[in-house]
C-alpha cells in the first residue's frame, strides 16, 4: 500500500492525512498549489460520500439490492472502473470482498481497526465465498446489486481518485501536476523542472529504488505488509484473494507496476500479490514495468524497472 516519495519540500508542495494515508500534492507553478489542494480536497469529499463503506451516509451504503436504481455519475465512474479492473484481471481483483472484509475485522476506518484489535483477537471468524462479479450490473448510471453482496471499491477507488484529481487540476489550472495518496501516484501535464522524482519503498528498511516518471504515467505499489490485524487468532492483511476470501499468501511483501493510469497500475499490482508464485510469469505478459519485493526481501524486475537508481521515462514512453 503505502509507497514513499521523493517530493521536492517547495511551496509548490501540500501534503496532509486522509483516510488512513498521506495526500501528497504537487504542481509545477506555486501560484497554482491553493487551488490545486482545494479542487484535491474536493475530489476526496465527493468520493469519500460516494463510495466509502465506512459511513452510513454514503452512496454506496444506502443503495438498494436486487432491482435497478440511478446512481451518481461518480459513483457510476467508480463502479465502471472495479468491474473493468475485475475483467481485466480475471476476477483476481473483485468489487464483491466487502463482506468478508468486514467479517475479517476491517469493518471501519483503518485506525479503529487498529484500536479495536484486541476485541477481534478474540472473535471467531467466518468468511464466505465472494459472489461473482459478473453478478453486478452497470448499464450507463443504472445499477443492479443483488442481494448478499456487499460492494468494496477500495481495491481501485483510492487510484482512480489520485486519477481524477491529477485530471482536474491540470485541466483546470494548466498546471502539471503528481498526486499521490499513499502507495498510489498519478501525474497529469508537463513535469517539473527536475520530473517526477519518486522513491519506491514500502516500510522503511525495505529495499528502495528512486524512479523518474514519465509525463502522463503512473505507478502504484501494492502491500501485504502495510496493514494487518489480528482476528480470531490470525495475522491477516487487506489484500484478499477473491478465490479464496482469505489474505493472499505473502509470497510477496509489494508489488509495483507502471501505467498509463493509476487505477490500472493498482488493478496489476494487487493482482500480482494474489498471484503469489504466478505472478512473474504473468506480469511479464503484461508488458509494463513492474517490481516485486519477496517475503525475504529478494527483489525481481521486470518490463524494464530499474533494479536501481534509474528512470522510467523512456520505458514509459515505448509502451504500446
């Protein structure tokens, strides 16, 4: 989950904590910083109401089951993106773990799950089988969610949302900008002076390797280490593989992978730590560059990730 940057400390940086994470927010023209972070601040209201399972006001908590209803146009962006996530990876990543997400203890906000551990240390848990994806139905705004299904939009919300505030600001202000919400980062219009600088890392002491992003490019990097509880006697983390509803094998500590958005590099990163031993084989026929941290430590490239310090801009730019 969580990937640490290298940002330039400038007055066109803003940085500050939301859901459970750091926003991190920059812009090539210090002017600009203001009303880029409030059109940022923005963007993560409307989708906090929109989909957040942990508030009871949300969009997506109040929807009704079994029959059609209109949905907001974000909230219709969002879904549209899980399910293109859920196709694109076979159903690896899948919309439809809500419930047993929230029969493993992660039921609320990631500090209450914290506070809360040693009640759930001691509950039993029980999880079922996610439902198929392919039982939610999204025809233009119109959404069908059958009945036993609880929807759970983190596994690509918190991307598509860097997406969409990278989006607006550039769109907005002319400005070029890099957002990134915790292991998320996405870029849109020119870079800085210097590029996009990050430094890829998990938890400190983790290997590390410092890239440079292309113009329009993203990265995402996905963890089993970043957030785990006890529950029931078990260690558990948040990746959950859908075949299962259990965590996935810690075959890998992260996964990171390049795209030409975040939402799609979250997508192939989460897959890739479901995929446990599978998963070299299967994001090399993918084709973007990506990088796994092993349980040990052992770290393996592919696609052309700089094993370490290096660039991804020329990588990025010849990706079809």
């Amino acid at each position: 989950m969580p990937l640490t940057e290298t940002l330039p400390l400038t007055p066109a940086t803003a940085q500050w904590s939301v859901w459970s994470t750091t926003a991190r927010l920059v812009v090539t023209e210090e002017a600009a910083l203001a009303e880029a972070r409030e059109i940022a601040e923005d963007t993560l209201a409307d989708v906090d109401l929109a989909c957040s399972r942990f508030r009871a006001d949300s969009e997506l908590a109040l929807l009704p089951f079994g029959r059609p209803v209109a949905i907001s146009p974000l909230l219709a962006t969002l879904v549209s993106a899980a399910l293109d996530a859920a196709e694109g990876t076979d159903g690896l990543v899948s919309p439809t773990v809500g419930a047993a997400l929230g029969a493993l203890g992660y039921d609320r906000d990631w500090s209450a799950v914290i506070s809360d551990e040693p009640r759930r240390q001691a509950a039993t848990v029980r999880v079922r089988l996610a439902p198929s994806w392919r039982q939610i139905r999204l025809i233009g705004r119109e959404l069908t969610v059958p009945p036993g299904i609880r929807l759970d939009l983190g596994a690509t919300g918190k991307a598509l949302t860097a997406d969409l505030i990278a989006a607006a600001i550039t769109g907005r202000l002319g400005v070029g900008t890099l957002v990134a919400l915790g292991g998320d980062i996405a870029t849109a219009g020119a870079t800085s002076e210097d590029g996009w600088n990050v430094l890829v890392q998990d938890l400190p002491g983790d290997p590390a390797v410092t890239v440079r992003l292309a113009p329009q490019s993203a990265i995402a990097t996905s963890s089993t280490q970043s957030r785990r509880w006890r529950a029931g006697g078990e260690q558990l983390h948040h990746i959950l593989d859908p075949r299962s509803c259990r965590p996935a094998e810690t075959v890998w500590r992260t996964a990171s992978v390049t795209a030409g958005s975040c939402v799609e590099a979250n997508a192939l990163s989460t897959a890739a730590l479901i995929l446990g031993h599978a998963a070299p084989a299967w994001l090399r026929e993918q084709g973007h560059a990506a990088r796994l941290v092993s349980a040990t430590g052992r770290v393996s490239c592919f696609g052309g990730f700089p094993s370490g310090a290096g660039t991804l801009t020329d990588i990025e730019e010849e990706q079809p």
